[in-house]
C-alpha cells in the first residue's frame, strides 16, 4: 500500500506527467477561447446576409449558388476533409490509424474559415458540429507536438476536444460530457472520463468569459398545465417530432448516397445546383431559412413571432439542400430550430397543451429524432433554456422521440456518415475493449 501510495506521488509530482498536464490544459482553454471568437463571428456573419436579402431579396438568388460553389472549391482545393458538420470526422478519428488527414490544425483553420463564408452566403448551417470538429481537432494536434502517452492520443484528447467544443459552442457543459459518451464513444470509460471533464470545464470557463454568462436560447418558463394535457403533449411531439427527425436523417443519408457519384467528378456543379436549391427555398420563405436559425427558434419559443406554419418545412429543406452542397457546416442548431417550428405546429394542430410548452417538447422530440441520441437531446435544451419545470416530459419525449425515429430511420446519422472516412467494412470503435487494449 505504501509503494502505491509513493508510485502515486512520484508520478504526480513528476516534471514530464506536469508537461503533459499543462499542455492538455492550455489546449483546452485555446479550444475554449477560439470556440467562442466562432460564435461571435458567426453572428455577425448570418447578419451580414440578412442585411444583403433586405437590401435586395433577390440578390442572395445569385450570391447563394455562387457562393456555396466557391466554397465547395476552397473545401476541396485546400481544406479536404473539412466538409459537413465535422462530427462524423471525429468518430471516424477513434478508428482509423490517419487522423491527421481529417484532424489537423490546418483543417480547424478551414473549418472556422469556411463556416464563416457558408453563414456569409446564406447556408442553413450551425457552428457546433464544426466546434466538435475543431476541438477534435486542436486537442489532436497539441498530443502529436508534445508527444502524449498513447492512450490519450488513441481516444482521450479526441473526446476531450469534442465535448469542449460542444460546451464551449453552447455553454452546455453537461451536454459536452453527455456527448462525448453518448455519440462519441456510445460508452463510459474511466480513463478518458477525467480528461475529458477537465477539457470540458476549462472550455467552458473560458468561453464564459469571453460570452459571459448566458443561456442560449434566454430563461424559458412554461405555464402550469394538468398532467393529462402534457403528457397528451409528450406522446405527439414525441411520436411526430421524433418521426419528423428520423425523416430527415433519412433524406439528408440518401440524397448524399444519390449524389456521391456526381459530387465526386463534378463537386462545384453538384454545390450551384444545391445552393440554388437552397437559395429559393430562403427566398419563398422570406430568408427565415437561411442561417442558424437561433433568433427564429428563440422568437418561436418566446412567443414574440408571427406564427409561420411553412418555417418548420422550409428549415428542413434548406438545412437538407446546404448539407448536400457539401461545405462544412453543422446539424444542430438548424434542427433545433426547425423542431421549434413542429413544436409550433403542433400547438396550432393539436392545442392540448401551452404554446410554449408544446414549443419546447416539440424542439426536444425533433432534435432527439435527428441526432438519434436521447440523453444528449434532452440534457442540451435544458441547459439552453433552463427549463427545469418539465423534465420528466422533455426526458420522456426524448425518448420517444428516439424510437420513433429509428423506425423510420434505423442508421444513426453521425456514425453512418463517418463511414465515408473509414469505409464501410470497417467497425467503428465505441469503447477500448473493443480493439481488446488495455491500460499499462
């Protein structure tokens, strides 16, 4: 016992194991940091092009396809391995022996870059798969310099980059550390679970102080309702929401299998006609579509917006169209903004339940559909809303919500699209016991 304990203690105090920790740590504030200055910029960015369709609401006709075919051909020229959201890259990272060519600091410059440039032009695209990415990716990159011990190199500064770039995006730490083991590595290991809460808090300080703090979508309350009426309000927006998510993943994986071919030879043909697809799409819906899609999701929550019964299709099909262009660009800020607008629907169909609170389980049940990955789901909007009234029927919905998606879709959406980086024969890894490894 007293050699373990002095082991232990050698090893703490150890100049190389502090090398190591201080390297990690600055990593994890920089993910932080630079997570963050994308927010930021991203707002300006998505502003920037609401201002350009105001000025002139057919302008962005033309700029939308041109734009997205020069993005097409910066992501293809330059930056390979930096298109869509950048989730699947990071699952791929825990499989395959070359990460460097889809985990680079190279590719998290692109991925910052490029995101910009999509907001800019008028992509229905979010910044957090491309946070994922980006930490993923700088986490990656500081162990190859410093020469981290295996482990952390094989899963640890992977997870750990994910989940701070999913906190740091939001300000949703849990959410970041659910993440990380729900659709990273689909399990809990202990000697990633530490890194991977270290990387996720220090993310999160830093970008709380560079935002300050804040909830994402503001402090959401609903209304007192009876039992009956939300749990009515659960099975709909679970069984409808979740159904209307599945759909989704349906689509955007077989649209992307359809095109493949085309997207292959002709990759800046395939980006004009989709970003002219995307492009009408915005314009009959007014530009409601284009972006993010937060100040529509946070005015349909609050109630401060004019009920639009075609948002949530609109959302849907432009978030489609700007994925199949094939520039970098996330998942889940459009679709919780077009869950937003089921949610709204919903109410207006079926008013068993206060707007807002079939709002929030709408967005719940739609993004849990999407994402196919519930706890993540769940944890996600109560952080972002700080709802803490309705738990039970937003953990519910979630659930639901991920039955009835898998029925219509039963391949998961980000590790089938991670299959394009690690071919299809080859099993994606979900936790060490996999590859049969062994902590020395």
């Amino acid at each position: 016992m007293r050699r373990h304990l002095r082991r232990s203690k050698r090893k703490f105090l150890s100049p190389s194991a502090w090398k190591v920790r201080i390297v990690f740590w600055s990593g994890a504030l920089l993910v932080g940091l630079i997570c963050a200055a994308l927010a930021i910029l991203a707002e300006h960015a998505n502003a920037a092009f609401v201002r350009l369709a105001h000025f002139n609401p057919y302008l962005p006709l033309v700029v939308t396809p041109l734009g997205m075919m020069a993005i097409a051909w910066l992501t293809t020229r330059f930056f390979p391995g930096a298109q869509g959201s950048g989730i699947p890259q990071a699952i791929a990272a825990l499989s395959i022996p070359g990460k460097s060519a889809i985990l680079s600091l190279r590719i998290a410059v692109g991925k910052i870059v490029l995101v910009l440039l999509g907001l800019l032009a008028g992509g229905s695209i979010g910044r957090e798969g491309p946070s994922v990415h980006i930490g993923a990716s700088i986490m990656y990159s500081i162990g190859r310099l410093v020469r981290f011990p295996p482990h952390y190199m094989e899963r640890g500064l992977i997870l750990a980059g994910s989940a701070a770039g999913v906190a740091a995006a939001f300000n949703t730490p849990l959410a970041g550390i659910m993440f990380a083991i729900e659709e990273m590595s689909r399990s809990f290991e202990n000697r990633t679970s530490g890194i991977v809460t270290v990387a996720v808090v220090l993310a999160g300080v830093t970008a709380l102080a560079v935002l300050g703090p804040y909830h994402y979508f503001g402090v959401i309350r609903t209304p007192a309702a009876p039992d009956l009426e939300i749990w009515v309000a659960v099975l709909l927006c679970g069984i409808l929401g979740g159904s209307a998510g599945g759909a989704f993943g349906y689509l955007l994986l077989s649209g992307s299998a359809k095109i493949a071919p085309y997207a292959s030879r002709t990759p800046l043909r395939v980006a004009f006609i989709a970003g002219l697809a995307l492009a009408l799409i915005a314009y009959a819906s007014g530009y409601s579509a284009s972006g993010t899609g937060y100040a529509e999701a946070k005015a349909i929550l609050n109630g401060s917006g004019e009920y639009d019964p075609w948002y949530s299709l609109s959302k849907f099909f432009a978030t489609i169209a700007s994925y199949l262009t094939g520039i970098p660009g996330g998942l889940f800020a459009p679709s919780l903004a077009t869950g937003a607008g089921v949610g709204s629907n919903l109410a207006h169909w079926f008013p068993v339940a206060p707007v807002s609170a079939m709002v929030l389980l709408g967005m719940v049940g739609y993004f849990s559909g999407v994402v196919q990955s519930p706890l993540t789901a769940f944890v996600i909007v109560i952080e972002m809303t700080a709802e803490n009234d309705m738990l039970l029927p937003m953990l519910a919905t979630s659930f639901i919500a991920y039955g009835a998606s898998y029925l219509v879709n039963p391949r998961p959406l980000y590790h089938t699209m991670a299959l394009t980086f690690i071919g299809p024969n080859t099993k994606i890894r979900t936790s060490d016991t996999d590859s049969g490894s062994k902590e020395s």
